[in-house]
C-alpha cells in the first residue's frame, strides 16, 4: 500500500493491487478494480514512483526470504 493525499487534504493508504488506471483530468483520478474513484492531489508520475518503490520493496523482502530458506 501506498500513502497518497485526498483533494481534501485527508491521507490514506491505497492499495496498490487495486489500481486500474491513473488520470490527470486535470487533479489526478485513479481508478480502481471496485469501480470507484479517487481523486488525489499527487500527479500522476509521483503515484507511479511510489508504486514502483513499493513493488521493489515486495519483491527484494521476497528474494531476502527466499535466500535465508536456501542457508
């Protein structure tokens, strides 16, 4: 999950596997696999950078995992 900011000024958590699409229209609007919508004050490309940063985090925790099993 990623930490993102409301038009309202309100934070929440959003998760990331839920993600169908990102739109700037112009406030930025995701949209999710539930059919609802969210509008955010981060742009489009800051959303995308923390979704990639989190996905890396995932996945290096995995492999750290996997390669403690292995010893």
């Amino acid at each position: 999950m990623v930490s993102v900011t409301r038009l309202d000024g309100s934070a929440i958590m959003l998760n990331v596997d839920l993600m169908v699409t990102i739109e700037r229209t112009p406030d930025t609007l995701v949209w999710l696999t539930t059919g609802d919508r969210i509008f955010l004050r981060e742009t489009p490309e800051e959303i995308v950078e923390r979704v990639i940063r989190y996905k890396q985090t995932v996945v290096g925790a995995a492999t750290l995992a996997m390669v403690g099993d292995l010893s």
